[in-house]
C-alpha cells in the first residue's frame, strides 16, 4: 500500500453550463505507484485534462477524493494546494505556460526562487544541457520556438526534483524524433530522482513509452484503472 | 442591381455592437465623459484660481493696476505711458496734505489724497463695494472712507454733512469747513480723505514731485521683459520708485503653471482613454478576425471601431461637460456653503472658451488613445487573431539573470516593463502630490506670508495717541499701569514690553545738533521760513520739544540688529549713548555717530551721547517736531519717575488667538482714553489678506484635491488595465505554486514602488518648487514651514491607494475564477 503514491477515490467533476450538467469526471477509481511511467489516452473532451488537474491540485473535484502521497488534497486550503505544486508536483502544459517577463533560466527556477531555496545551479545547468537550451538561458520565452519553450517547461517542472511529473501533452507540438527524445529524457530523469510521472498524450508510440496506459472515455476510466495491470 | 437605401451597413453594425455590449462600453462612456469632467472642472478652477489672485492684489492694493511710479512724474512720462498700446490705463493719485485735527479730534494721523478719473472710475472701482454720493468736486468736499471718519471722530456723519478740519498742506497750516461728497466702502488703503482737482490744485504740491501713476497693462499676463523695457524706457529719476504688482510680477508663472497642469491632466485623460480602448479593442480582437475573415476590408474595420467610438465620445463628451458646468458652477459652490468650508463667496467663472478648448483637448486625447489599438486590430490578420493572446510579451530578446528577493525583483521589472507608461503614471502621482504639496503650503501660510509684520513680531501693538505738536504738556497716561497689569493678567499673554517716555527740552545752539535738525525739518515745508523757525525755536524751545523714549534690555537687544551697525550694549544700558528716531528727513551722518547732545527735563539739563539712527518707524507716530531720542529704560529710570508708557507691543502664547485679542479691545474700548488709543493687530493684518483673497483659499483646496484624485483615478486605471493583462501570467504563477498570499504581497510591492517613487519625485522636486514659489511670494520674509498633517494625510492616502488598489483589482478581475479557469481562457 505504501507504494501508491496516487489514488483517486470515486472522483467526480461536474460543470453546469446553461442547463446541461456536463460530467467532465464521473467516478473515477485509479491508482499509480511510485516511480510508475502512467500515459492516459482518450478522445478529446474525454476528461484527461480534468483528471491531471485533480491530481495536481489547480481544481477541485465535484465530490470523491484524491490522494497524493498520503494526503487527501480536497482537505486542503488554497494556500496548502500551492505549497503542494510547487514542492510535490511538476507540471508541463500543453501550452508551456512560461511566464513572459522572466527569462528561460528565471522561469525555471521560479518555484524554488519562491520557497527562497538556494539554487543548485549546477542542476539547473546541467538540466538546460540535456535539454538542449543552454545557450538560451537569457532568452525570454517570446524568442524560443515552440519545441524550446515545451523543453523550458519540461526544465521547471523538474527543477524541485518533485515527487510527480504531470505532463499535459508535453510532445504536442515536436515531431515523431522529437517526441520520442523528449519522453525519454523526462523517463531517465524521473528514473534518476525516484520520480513518478502522469503523461496525457494523443500519441500511441508514446503511449506506449509507459508502464501502463489508462484509457479515458466519457469521464470513466475505460480501461487500466488497477495498478498491477499492464498496458 | 439595387441600391441599399438603408443605413449604412457599418454604421448599423456598429450601433448594434454597442448596444449588444452595453457593459463593457458604458465602462467607455464614463471614461470618456470622467475625463471630459476633469479637464473642464481643472480649467475652469484654475482659471478662476487665477482671477483670484488678481482680485487680491486689487483688494490689498486698492485698485486694479500692475505697476506704481511713486515720488512724482514728469509729463514726457505720461505721454508716453498714455500712448503705450500694451497700457490700458493710466491713473493719477497725488499726496495733497495730512489731517491734523478735527473739532471732534485733536490728534488725527490721516492724509488728504486727490485722485484722476482714471484711477477713480476704472482703476480703484474693483476694489470698491459700495459709493453712496460723488467723487468730491468743489475745493472743500471729501470723499470719505467710514474707517477714516471714524479715526476723525465723525463716524456719525453722513453725505451731506459738514466739519470743521485742520489740515496741513505745502503752503501752510489751515482750519477750514468741508462737505463730505460721498462716502466709499471696499478694501485698500482707508486711512485718507479724497480731495477735488480745486484743492488739490491750491495745495502747493506738484505732480512732478508728488505725484504717483496707476498703469495698467491691457493683458493680465505680462512678460517680464516687457515690464522691464518699460521701466527702461521711462528713463525714471532717482527719487522716482518704481514698483510692479506681485501678481503681474508672477501671472505668466502662474499661467505656465495651470497650462502645465493641463498638460498632465491631458496626458492623463489620454492615458485613461488609451488604457480603457487598449483593453476594449484587444478583448474583441477575434472579433474583427472573425469580421475580416467575412470579407471586411482594413478600412471598414477602422471605419467599423472609428464609429463606435464617436457615439460613444459625443456622449460622453457632453454628459461629462455638464457634470463638470453644474458640479463647478453650481454644486461645489453650494455645496461648500452648506459645509461651511466657504463664506458664499466662491464664484466660478464660466467662459465658453474654455468649454471648447476642454472639448478640442479631450478629442485630441480620444484620437490619440485609439490610434494604436486601432492598428493593433487592424494588423491582426484573421487567423492570427483567433489565437491572440494580448500584447503582453515583452520585446526584449534578452535579459540578464538577477539576484535579490524574487518577489522586489518582479515589482521592479514589472515598472520598467513599459517605461513610457510608468513614467506617466509616476509624473501624475508626483504632479498631482507636488501640487497639493505646494497648494497646501501656500493656502497655509497665505496670511502669515503676505503679511507685513508688525514691529519684532508683534501680536498686537497699542499706541498711545494723546500729544499734539506743539503742546509739550500735551502727554496724557492714555496706557496706565492699570491697563498694562489687566493685559498682564489675562491668559495667554506671553511677554508685553512697553515703551515709555518724556518729553524734553531741545535747546538751539547754532551749527549742532538742534540746528541741523530744525534745518531738515523747515526743508520738508515750503511754507515755513528757517530765520523765522529758528528765531521762534530759540524764543519758544517747548514749542519744539522732543521725546526720550526708553526701552528694555530685550527690545534693545531687536532694535540694535535693525541698526545696521551694532552699538555698545553696555554704553546703551548705562545711559552713556542713546539713539536718534528717523523722523522723514535726513540728518547728515556725522550728527548721528557721536553727537554729543544736551536736552532739559524739567529744568533740569543731561547729556548723552547719540550713536546711531533708528530709521524703523515703530519709535515715531508722535506728533512733537523735536527729536525722539531712544535711550535704555534703566537709564530714564534713574533720571525721572514721571514718564508715560507711548507704546505696548503685545506677544500671545498663540499667534492669532482671536479670543485673547477680544479681551484686549474690550479693556481699550472701556479705557476712558479709548479715541487715542490706536492699535495694530497682526490678526487683523492676517484677516484682511485673508478677506482680499476671496474664495481663493477654498478654490485652491479644490484644484488640488482634484488633481489628488486625478493622479489617483490615472493610477487606479493603470493598475486595473495591468493586472487584466497579466491574468494568464498569475494563473501560470499560482499553477506552478505560488501562493495568493505571494502574489498579493507582489502587488503590494508594485505599488508601494509606484508610491515611494512619487512621493520621492514630490520630496525632492516637488519640495524645491514648493519652496521656490513659496518665497516668490513671502512678502512678510516669513520661515518656510509645510502644513504637515495635511501632506502627511496625503502621502498616507496616496500609499494606501497605490497598495489597495492592485488587491482590488486582483480580487475583482481574476480571484473569482479557479487557476484551471483562467488558463483555459487564453489555452
């Protein structure tokens, strides 16, 4: 049991728009071990996104609970649920989500900047080489192309070294070799530091890149839902 | 193919827009209409601020005029004042003689003035409240003032009514019967009688000698190089005194400064516009995407934003143009009156050029403000704009990594993101501060500061008025000791120090003292003959008596700073050196500095040894032709027990401690010596600019806070707009785990930069200009102070807004809505 770092409870999430209640999450049961390689897959509208959210505290479910390394992150108030991303989780969007005033190396070491953490710069740099942009360090997110500004958000989120990387599409925008590089990259590093990583992906191949894949339909996990099945 | 004769497409398109979207365009309307209210009300206020200031250099002064030339003209002057095209008029007033006594009075200290139609009818009118009869036309009528008459013993007399004065002009002595002709109430000068051109014709004074011109410029601002080509041109004499009005002196300053004042508000108005379109046009950027892709060319998109504008501004232009018109001329008026902040007095000026140039100002303003967003919307192309997310990137390619505390180091980069607009927003702030800074210094200190002291800072000075000219025995105990011990005894005097004095025997000796004296003083009366003068002095000394004044260790220690060259303190006490009282002719140095003199009291003969002249008229004002001799009081003391206290100057623990001065008054007015006691009130100096000023005061007051909200508002909507900019960095922040608590305290930062910079730009430049404008107006020389607590309230609320406001804004545009919200909106 204490191998499970995230466990979802009867999850629910529902959003009322006009009169229509839309069930974005509708019961869901799952659970990932540590140091797991998880991808989801399913349909566009399927809850994907929803359910990386809940995991990593930016939303709120409709009822049920969530467990992340033993604490059940609906007890938790704002304040804690931040504490929570910046030390627990490391988050990659589909859409960077760069901050544009700060530069690459900023933005990377902005959550440890915020805990007032020395900066190990010999990490960050040695992050920045193997993800090919330390030679962008200084640049502002508006100068890098989409493949560099998806690389400075994969930086980040491993910055903390954190206990899960949640990655919204983190190949969306590269190519097959590119995809491919950039899984293996966030793979070795999460193997490296004991970490477990959440991958939201359209892609099979690198679906397939994962321990297990949990397919998502309708909000309901189709298929995947236990932890001791294989993909 | 038919014609549409329908409205336009885009006109009606347009129309629809708005009323579709009546929220975010009524957010349009009342920016528009706030910022044609400012401009008008500033204008408006600093308009009639100005007028003002002239209404209290007319009211101090007397008249409406810039520049007075004192002790005489010539003709050549006056024709070429007179056909001067920058001169509108020039007025003529000349001295005529002094009122000696009257049958109800024998010790009246009034003068006897004839002035031109000119300065009568045009120039002294504005500063006249009331007439009743005429300007005096025959030789023996008088234009009187109630405060004049009242100071002749006559205050009961009307138009009409007769008496008997004896006045003294340039031939002579007379006793004579006079008609008052008109009685005149208003500000100014009072203590005169105004004579016919018949008197003043008999008199014996000439134009040339005593005469003084009135000029007043066509324009109410004037350069100073123009007053100094006059002056040049006047080739003027020596006696000859040329003094320019403080408000002539300083209008164009005054003007340049409400203009630059207009400059900030514009740049504010346009500031606000800007923000407020910027926001409007980017938040419908797919929209016009959507309308390009439709087949709109640029040129009806421009034409499409360019129309809603104009409905929007023609109505907002004219609902904030009559708030501005009734809140400016109506309600702030009355509402004032009600909250006894003002008397009723305050009179806004409305001037139709003003309405236009606000109007003209504030399209200038719109037109500027929409260009750029228009052209942001207009180089979208379709697809771009269905993914557009804001200029917010910055430009820069790169930035060098800093250290320091993240959240400071954010705040500051947050500043110099968009330097223009922060250097807007800073110079309104500071502007706005500056100017309530220098406003509420000004407002302050206006009575203390355009006062003219009285002697060694005086509360209240009494003046014993009871010796005639030539009467040595004329001395009455007007200022007992009674008197002296009551004022003593009231609460809240702080130090009373008396002058007290003797009259003493002069005697003749040819070629000294008393000679040169006697000289000097038949040269300042044609009538009189010095073989005659002398010839009567030497057979009537008392007749030409003088006076011993004595003063304390104190007032010695005030008087020897004013002589110009210190004398001993010990020879002074000691009774061994005494000094002369300036008495308004000259007295050649050598009969100063170590004259030995002898004088008599009471048959009894002294010397003492005069070592300066005293040329401060504090120890004259008595009417004996000999010389006032100031000694120390420990040495009258010891010569004679019989003197008379001449003078009492009065300090409060309070300066202006009107309730303690009413106590005084009342102990004179029941004094059986009441109509010879005068007395000089620094309240009553301070009370008198005060009424001169108007509503000048509470106008100021208005202007400034005004401008406090202005620089304020352009804050508050500067911060609003950046913060809805930023909504996707604050979500990205908080995704990534920074707390609420974090990013407050970052807006927190950010604003107390943007106040601590614009209360440091108001202590530094602000407090220099402050103190600049201060002493080009510190007529009185007083020491330059700051009304602290009302700067301080200030500076408090300008911290408190500029930290509140990001909160609020924060809290109102984005805390609604979760993180995962507020990033699906751009994602």
């Amino acid at each position: 049991m204490n191998d499970i770092i995230v466990k979802t409870n009867n999850l629910k999430k529902y959003y009322k728009i006009g009169d229509n209640i839309v069930k974005a999450l509708d019961g869901v049961n799952f659970e990932v071990k540590k140091k797991e390689f998880v991808s989801i897959i399913g349909k566009s509208g399927s809850g994907k996104s929803t359910l990386l959210h809940m995991i990593g505290g930016l939303d709120i479910p409709s009822s049920g609970t969530v467990v992340v390394d033993g604490v059940n992150l609906s007890k938790m108030s704002n304040e804690e649920l931040a504490l929570f991303r910046r030390r627990k989780v490391g988050f990659i969007f589909q859409q960077y989500n760069l901050i544009p005033d700060l530069n690459v190396y900023e933005n990377i070491t902005f959550p440890l900047d915020l805990d007032g953490i020395t900066v190990d710069s010999n990490f960050i740099e040695e992050l920045l080489k193997k993800l090919n942009i330390f030679d962008k360090k200084e640049m502002l997110p508006a100068m890098l192309s989409g493949g560099e500004q998806q690389r400075v958000a994969i930086a980040r989120a491993l910055a903390t070294k954190p206990a899960i990387i949640l990655a919204d599409e983190p190949t969306g925008n590269l190519d097959t070799k590119g995809s491919q590089n950039v899984i293996n990259l966030l793979k070795d590093l999460a193997k490296q530091y004991n970490q477990t990583l959440i991958v939201i992906t359209h892609d099979p191949d690198v679906a397939n890149m994962a321990d297990r894949i949990i397919k998502i339909g309708d909000g309901k996990i189709i298929k995947g839902s236990d932890s001791n099945a294989n993909k | 193919m038919q014609i549409n004769k329908k409205q336009n497409p885009i006109t009606k398109l347009a129309k629809n827009t708005i009323k579709a979207n009546k929220g975010k365009f009524a957010i349009l309307f009342s920016t528009i209409a706030l910022a044609s209210f400012m401009l008008f009300c500033v204008f408006t206020i600093g308009i009639t601020y100005l007028d003002l200031s002239r209404m209290q250099d007319t009211r101090l002064y007397g008249g409406e005029f810039d520049i007075t030339i004192a002790n005489g003209f010539t003709d050549e002057q006056l024709k070429f004042l007179s056909s001067n095209k920058k001169i509108e008029s020039v007025g003529i007033q000349a001295y005529s003689g002094s009122i000696k006594s009257t049958d109800s009075d024998d010790t009246v200290n009034l003068g006897l003035l004839y002035s031109d139609e000119v300065f009568w009818k045009q120039q002294h009118i504005s500063a006249t409240t009331n007439i009743e009869g005429s300007y005096p036309k025959k030789y023996n009528e008088l234009m009187v003032s109630k405060e004049a008459l009242k100071e002749s013993g006559k205050e009961s007399l009307g138009v009409g009514d007769s008496f008997t004065m004896t006045y003294e002009n340039n031939n002579g002595i007379h006793t004579e019967v006079f008609t008052i002709s008109g009685i005149w109430e208003g500000y100014g000068n009072k203590s005169n009688f105004y004579v016919s051109k018949e008197f003043y014709n008999q008199s014996g004074f000439e134009l040339e000698t005593n005469g003084i011109l009135y000029i007043k410029f066509d324009s109410n601002y004037v350069m100073k190089s123009t007053i100094n080509n006059l002056e040049k041109n006047l080739n003027l004499q020596d006696q000859q005194v040329f003094q320019v009005s403080s408000y002539i002196e300083n209008s164009l300053i005054i003007l340049i400064g409400i203009c630059g004042l207009c400059f900030i508000i514009c740049l504010s108005a346009y500031l606000l516009i800007y923000n407020i379109l910027y926001l409007s046009i980017s938040g419908k950027i797919r929209y016009y995407g959507l309308l390009q892709a439709l087949g709109m060319t640029k040129k009806e998109l421009v034409k499409f934003i360019s129309k809603q504008m104009l409905f929007i501004s023609v109505l907002g232009i004219i609902v904030g143009t009559m708030i501005g018109i009734i809140l400016s001329l109506f309600l702030l008026p009355y509402v004032m009156e009600v909250m006894g902040i003002s008397n009723g007095n305050i009179d806004f000026v409305f001037n139709p050029l003003i309405l236009i140039l606000s109007i003209i100002t504030i399209i200038i303003s719109i037109f500027l403000g929409i260009k750029k967003p228009i052209k942001i919307a207009t180089s979208v192309t379709p697809v771009e704009a269905t993914r557009y997310y804001g200029a917010i990137q910055n430009k820069n390619k790169v930035k060098k990594v800093r250290k320091g505390n993240l959240i400071w180091r954010m705040a500051k980069e947050q500043l110099t993101k968009d330097k223009k607009k922060t250097i807007i927003v800073f110079l309104s702030l500071a502007t706005s501060l500056s100017v309530f800074y220098c406003l509420s210094t000004l407002i302050s200190s206006q009575g203390e500061r355009t006062i003219m002291p009285n002697y060694w800072d005086a509360d209240l000075i009494i003046r014993n008025y009871t010796q005639t000219e030539d009467n040595m025995y004329s001395l009455e105990p007007a200022i007992d000791k009674q008197l002296v011990s009551s004022i003593n005894n009231l609460e809240g005097i702080k130090e009373i120090h008396s002058v007290t004095g003797v009259p003493i025997v002069l005697p003749y000796v040819k070629n000294e003292f008393s000679d040169i004296w006697i000289k000097q003083y038949v040269s300042t009366k044609s009538y009189m003959n010095y073989d005659e003068t002398v010839n009567d002095y030497q057979n009537n000394p008392e007749k030409y008596y003088g006076m011993i004044k004595a003063i304390d260790e104190q007032e010695f220690d005030y008087l020897n700073e004013l002589l110009g060259h210190k004398i001993n303190k010990r020879d002074f006490l000691q009774g061994n050196v005494g000094i002369v009282q300036f008495s308004g002719f000259d007295i050649p140095s050598e009969y100063t500095n170590n004259e030995k003199i002898t004088f008599y009291i009471n048959d009894k003969s002294y010397n003492i040894t005069i070592k300066a002249i005293n040329y401060d008229m504090y120890y004259g004002g008595t009417s004996n032709i000999g010389a006032n001799i100031i000694v120390s009081k420990n040495y009258l003391d010891q010569i004679t027990k019989e003197q008379d206290i001449l003078n009492l100057n009065i300090k409060y623990d309070e300066s202006y401690d009107v309730n303690l001065e009413n106590e005084i008054l009342s102990l004179i007015n029941e004094s059986s010596y009441s109509n010879d006691l005068y007395y000089e009130s620094k309240y009553e100096n301070m009370r008198t600019i005060q009424e001169a000023q108007g509503s000048m005061m509470e106008i100021g007051t208005v202007l400034s806070l005004l401008l406090l909200f202005v620089g304020t508002l352009n804050y508050v909507n500067t911060i609003v707009c950046n913060i809805q900019n930023r909504k996707l960095t604050f979500a990205t922040m908080e995704s990534i785990g920074m707390t609420e608590k974090q990013i407050f305290k970052l807006l927190i930062c950010e604003g107390f930069l943007y106040a601590l910079f614009s209360i440091f730009i108001t202590a530094t430049i602000g407090t220099l200009l402050t103190y600049m404008v201060f002493q080009a107006m510190n007529y009185a020389d007083i020491a330059f102070s700051i009304p602290i607590i009302p700067i301080l309230i200030a500076v408090l609320l300008v911290i408190i807004i500029c930290v509140i406001t990001p909160i609020i804004a924060y809290r109102k545009i984005i805390a609604k809505k979760s993180i995962i919200d507020r990033l699906r909106e751009y994602n």
